[in-house]
C-alpha cells in the first residue's frame, strides 16, 4: 500500500535488540518511505538498548520531514540516547554540511 509508509518496512522492535550488539542506530523518519516511530516505541527500543548495554544512536536527520498527519518523535530527551541531526535537511539548506 503506498499511501501507507510503513508497508513493506520494519523497523527494529525491542525483542531484536541482545547483548552482543555494541549499537543501534535507527533512522526515524526513514528515508525513502518516511516511515517513523512513535514516541512510545522509540523509548521502548532506547529503554531495551540501554538495559542490554547496546548504545542507541538516534539518526534524526529527517526529522519533521514526514507525510501526512503523522508526527516525528525525537531521542533527545531519552537517557542514554545520542542524537545526529543536521541543517542542512532540518533548514533546507541543500549542499551545506553542518550537522549537531
């Protein structure tokens, strides 16, 4: 279904996440789809993450890039959670590379 963004993708649930994992880093929205997560579930996975000792690494490049009524949750505020973003997609600033 293409109006649906999560048709034929999968994001990591928080059953998939063991021990011998040294990081996860999850891209919410995704990129092509613009498939996110959920608040609930992005703090489950970081929660999982951080009780299994694995690092959890927030790519939040396309934040606030999403389709629909569907709202982009963000990381920064998780424990233990690091956060990549940029101005360069955040700003529209095409072919400039700052990030933070």
């Amino acid at each position: 279904d293409a109006s649906n963004p999560r048709s034929g993708f999968g994001f990591p649930q928080p059953s998939d996440i063991t021990s011998d994992l040294k990081g996860l880093i999850l891209s919410s929205p995704s990129n092509p789809t613009g498939a996110t997560l959920s608040a609930d579930e992005l703090q489950k996975l970081a929660e999982t993450c951080s009780s299994k000792g694995v690092k959890f690494i927030s790519d939040e490049i396309y934040h606030h890039i999403v389709y629909g009524d569907e709202k982009s949750a963000s990381a920064v505020d998780l424990d233990g959670a690091l956060v990549i973003n940029s101005f360069s997609k955040y700003f529209s600033m095409t072919g400039w590379r700052i990030g933070w």
